[in-house]
C-alpha cells in the first residue's frame, strides 16, 4: 500500500533555532517528493520538489533532502523565525497514472516560540 | 502566490441545504482538483478533471458532485448538506503534462454543517 509517514507529528522550538522533520514513504514506482507549507485556515504552499536523481534542494532557510533508496526525506529548517508556525506536508507522486496521483502524509504541526 | 481563488472562505449552513462551493484559477491549466481535509489529517482527493467537459471521482468516496464547463472554473456542488460533509475544502490546479508539474492550491473553504 503506497503511503507516507512523518514525524515528528508535532514540533516545538524556539526562535533562531534549526530543526529536522523527517519523512519516510512506501510509493512506488516513485516520480518526485514535494514539500509543502500550510498555514493555518489556508492553502498548502509548495517549497520544494524533488525528482529521483536529486538528493538536496533548498528554498531560502529551508533545505529538503532525499535518498531514494530508503524512502526517505528530511526538511531542514535554519533560524527559525515565528512565521515558520505551520503545519509542514510531506507528499510524494508516483508514475503510474497520467494523473501523476499524490499521496499525502499528515504533516508536522511546526510552532516557533518566541 | 499562486492565482487561484475559492469562494467562500468560510460557510455555516443547515443540513439539507444545497451549497456549491467556487473555485477559480487564472493560470489556464488544464488540471484542476478538488481535496477534502480534516483537522490534522492528510488531504484526500474527491475529485479531478484533465480539462473542459472531463471529471473524475477521487480516492475518497463523495456525495459531492462537480462540473468543468470553463477552464478556470471548477466548482463542488453538494445537494443536501449533512453534518458528516463538515470539513475543509481545498481546490487545487497544475499545468498538463509528464513529469514533476506543480499544484496550485486555493485557500480552501471552511464548510460546517449543523
């Protein structure tokens, strides 16, 4: 059964700090692995995509990686700031449908204090 | 940010009511989705359509109906509203074609039935 799985389920961390939501995902045959941010009431918001022969990518203070002979995935997020507070979505496509079929994970409820 | 627009943000109504639930999108593609979210939970995909005149059901079984007669226009129709259709609603849009295409989510409606 294809899913995706995160952790931690929620996050604490204070301002200026880094932290690491991980991952980890069983579609196969896998096409790419996207991050997303959803704040609050709102849309998810793309951050980065990944396709097989990448390992990193990074948008600003976050960096994505990838190893595609675990299934797994990581978002690194630098210097945390208080917008960060969201909830971070782990989703994978796979390549067996013209639809290029999602499958989502339950996200990261991130919170930055202050 | 991403143009796609759903109308409206936020709905209470009473079981039995008929509501359609808008979704725009000025970017011209050609795929369009509609999501059903709940608190903490991954998004489930209800419906799809590959462009004008297509739709398709999702993973998630619906009461829910839509229709696709403009490409920028994509809305859900529910005929009778019941407490169990209480839920977030994201529309969402992404360009046709292979490979690692983005999708452009709507901010999502907020439907509460009573």
């Amino acid at each position: 059964k294809n899913q995706v799985e995160q952790s931690p389920q929620s996050l604490i961390i204070l301002e200026g700090k880094n932290c690491t939501l991980q991952c980890n995902y069983t579609v196969s045959p896998f096409s790419n692995l996207r991050w997303y941010k959803q704040d609050t009431g709102r849309g998810p918001v793309s951050l980065t995509i990944m396709t097989f022969s990448e390992n990193t990518k990074s948008n600003g203070r976050y960096t994505a990686t990838l190893d595609a002979d675990t299934k797994q995935s990581s978002l690194h997020i630098t210097a945390s700031q208080l917008s960060d507070s969201a909830s971070y979505i782990c989703v994978v496509s796979d390549r067996g449908s013209t639809l290029g079929r999602l499958y989502f994970g339950r996200g990261t409820q991130l919170t930055v204090w202050p | 940010e991403a143009d796609i627009y759903q109308t409206p943000r936020y709905l209470v109504i009473g079981t039995g009511k008929k509501i359609t639930l808008e979704c725009s999108q000025t970017m011209g593609h050609d795929k369009m989705y509609w999501y059903q979210q709940d608190p903490g939970m991954e998004l489930h995909l209800i419906h799809y359509s590959y462009g004008v005149n297509s739709t398709e059901k999702g993973d998630l079984s619906s009461e829910s109906t839509v229709s696709r007669i403009r490409t920028e226009h994509f809305p859900l129709t529910l005929e009778s509203a019941r407490p169990s259709h209480t839920s977030q609603y994201l529309c969402a849009s992404s360009p046709l074609g292979q490979g690692a295409r983005e999708q452009y989510f709507g901010p999502g409606t907020r439907l509460t039935v009573t």
